[in-house]
C-alpha cells in the first residue's frame, strides 16, 4: 500500500497536499492511491475526450492559447451567458484573490466551517474576517435570518457564502439564496461561490448567475474544474453586472488561460450530453454511498447536495489517525477537516466516488472503528441488491438531471 510514505506530507499546510506530492512520496506508483479527497466529477471528461486531448498534446504544449476574451466568448455561448457579464480565471481561487484585492476594503463575513480561501484570503491582506459558526445541532444548515442579523451586528461590508457548502455540502434553496440577496443590497458586495451546484438535485432551479448579472453588488462564482472533474486545468468564471466584471477583467492577465482550457471550453459544446449524463450517474453514486455510510454504528452522515459527504466519527475516534490508517494501510488519501475553521478532527469529508471504490473505503472504515473487516463488503452487497431492485426511485430512465428523486432537501444525520 502506500505505507513506505512519510505520513507527514499529509500534515503540512492549512490545504490537503497536492496528488502529485503524494505520487512523489509514494515513488510515483499511482495505481495505489484512491482518491477521496479532491472534489471532481468522476464521469466526466468521457475516455474520447481524453483520447482528443492526449491527440492533441504537442499542439495544446507547443502553442500559445487564444487571449482570455476569445476563450470566455466561447464559453458564453455555450452556457447562455453575455461576455459582458462573465470574467474568467485561471481557476476561481485566481478570481477570489482579485475579488480581495479590488473588492474587499475592510471586512468579510462569511459562515463557518466553509471553503478556506474564503477566510485564509482576506486574512491574508489584513481585513477583518467575520466568522459566523454554523450549528452542527441543526446539521450545519444556515439561517438567512440569523446570518444577515450575525452581518449587522458585527458592522461586515461584505458577505460570502458557499453554496453548496464546503464541507459539509448543504444547499440553500434558491429563493433563500435570492431572499439573502435582497436583505443585503446595502452591502459593498455579497459573493455566491457556486461551485459545487451543478451537483445539486433538490430542485430543478439553482443558480443565481442570473440575478447576478443585473443586481449591483453581487458576484457569482463558478469553478469549471469540479464541475468537469479537470482541477489540474484550472479554469473557473464569475457572473456580476458588467461594471462588476469588468473591473475584474481589466486586472487580468491577457493571456491568463492555458491552452488546455481553451482546447476544453470549444469541446464542451460538442459533449454537452455527456456532461449532464455524467451528473445523473453521479447522483445516483452519492445515494448510494450516504446510504451505505449511514448504516455504519456511530457514525454521523450528513446529507449533501455536494460531490461530497461530510461524516463525523464516534467519540474516541480521531480523524487524523483515520487518516493516516486509510492512507498507510489500505491506499486509501481522505480529507480530515481538523485545520477548518469551524470544524475539528472528528470531521472527515469523502468525495463520492463508483462503487467499487466506495466498497473499499468501507472495508478501510470498518477495520478503522471496530477493529474487523469481515462483513464490510457483505453489507455493501446486501445493501446494494435492495438498492438495484428499486432503482427506479432514484433515476428513472430517461429523465434529466432535474428530476431525478432526491433523498430529500432536509439535512438528516444517522448516528
């Protein structure tokens, strides 16, 4: 297994190393290593595409791509979308550091446990951070009310919230999300990091991009390397009204996408049902695996609309050490969420993987916290044969990614 790496790799830094250190660590033996940690789409790009791109590689190495404006206007019209509203980075986290700089002049607030740059970002410049800590005895679940009354009281000029959540993936419906925006059109700016949304199947309506673009102190943000499962390109998108975006756009380099990116934004017109087949597939996975996490003793689950779940472990049970046990024993690379604000190590995130890997963690966790592997895979199997005769509840063929049945919208926890 993975066992001849340092394990303090996994300890360094306030963000869960890099899978090409960890290759490094493990003497480059990548077929070892499953990944439960980095959030992207397992179906998508199809095995043709990477066939194209592996075609194409000495063209896409060789050559200087498109300038970002040509890249974005394609972009645009594949999602609907006016260029005059859009900017696009090299990665979100390039955009929420311009959002810093030129946006955020004192302070932030933003709930807590949530994506770290969020909080680490505007730290990092010296503004004030307003953390309002989401209950874990309501499942993390966030309170609009309470949340704009949090942003009041402390004086915040800016809110951010993540939508899904990151960790713990819960979503806010989108007339919630619009209720919050109405009650802070005061604010200098009010950011709706969507990047996990494309994952959401509550409802068939989620985003806001389109209040975005006319509203005059919002941004919403879109991180194009979860959705299409291709992190290492690092491409994402902003929406805001075109003041907004423009005063983004200006700052940013001229060529400040890869010419991977470019080669993936002109496919995706071509693999747009692919894309959405992609997502059902998905959904399914994540049903399936909440499912089977929830039946483990002493284990808390949290319902999620992310490409991830959010688990806590039984008292007495720690998460680094589960870490390090997946890691070393079984192959296994997790993410524990002790270094979240908000959060601490009993917390683990999984990212929703097929089920013959899930089938793996399980054995991983059943050794992990009652010291046995022997009837892991057997209820996997039971749980799944019940599963696959009623499979129709949860997909039904031929339906799109809307209307696919959801476990329900309420967070729900199994101890």
């Amino acid at each position: 297994m993975a066992g001849s790496m340092d394990l303090g790799l996994l300890r360094k830094g306030a963000h869960s190393p890099s899978y090409f250190s960890l290759l490094r660590g493990m003497g480059g033996q990548q077929s070892e290593l499953i990944d439960f940690c980095i959030p992207c789409n397992p179906y998508f790009p199809t095995p043709e595409m990477f066939e194209r791109l592996e075609r194409n590689l000495q063209t896409i190495l060789k050559y200087y791509p498109s300038d970002g404006d040509t890249i974005t206007a394609e972009l645009c019209t594949t999602l609907g979308l006016n260029p005059q509203t859009v900017a696009m980075g090299n990665g979100s986290t390039e955009l929420i550091t311009w959002i810093d700089h030129l946006l955020i002049h004192d302070s932030l607030a933003t709930p807590i446990p949530t994506f770290g740059r969020w909080t680490d970002q505007p730290l990092e410049t010296d503004k004030r951070v307003d953390m309002f800590q989401l209950p874990e005895s309501h499942d993390f679940a966030l309170d609009v009310d309470a949340f704009v009354h949090f942003v009041r009281q402390r004086g915040s000029r800016v809110a951010v919230i993540c939508n899904p959540n990151n960790p713990d993936g819960g979503y806010l419906p989108r007339r919630e999300v619009i209720k919050l925006l109405d009650q802070l059109v005061d604010l200098d700016l009010v950011v709706v990091d969507e990047s996990f949304i494309d994952f959401v199947d509550a409802e068939a309506h989620t985003s806001v991009a389109d209040e975005a673009a006319i509203r005059p102190n919002v941004i919403v943000l879109k991180s194009l390397g979860k959705n299409f499962g291709l992190h290492g390109i690092r491409f994402g998108y902003l929406v805001a009204n075109p003041a907004l975006a423009g005063k983004v756009r200006k700052v940013l380099p001229k060529w400040n996408l890869n010419a991977f990116a470019e080669v993936v934004v002109f496919l995706l017109k071509q693999h747009r049902e692919e894309y959405h087949r992609s997502l059902e597939l998905f959904i399914q996975d994540r049903r399936m695996m909440i499912q089977q996490l929830a039946a483990l003793p002493g284990l808390t689950v949290f319902a999620s609309q992310g490409n991830f779940v959010l688990v806590k472990l039984p008292d007495g049970k720690d998460g680094v050490q589960l870490r390090d046990f997946l890691f070393a024993e079984h192959g296994i690379y997790v993410r524990e969420c002790g270094n979240k604000l908000g959060s601490s190590s009993r917390f683990l995130r999984f990212v929703v993987r097929p089920q013959q890997d899930v089938r793996l963690l399980l054995t991983g966790l059943h050794a992990f916290l009652y010291g046995a592997s022997g009837d892991a895979l057997a209820s996997v199997s039971d749980w799944r044969g019940s599963y696959e005769q009623d499979s129709w509840r949860f997909a039904p063929p031929g339906n799109d990614v809307s209307s696919v049945a959801s476990l329900g919208q309420a967070r729900h926890r199994k101890r």
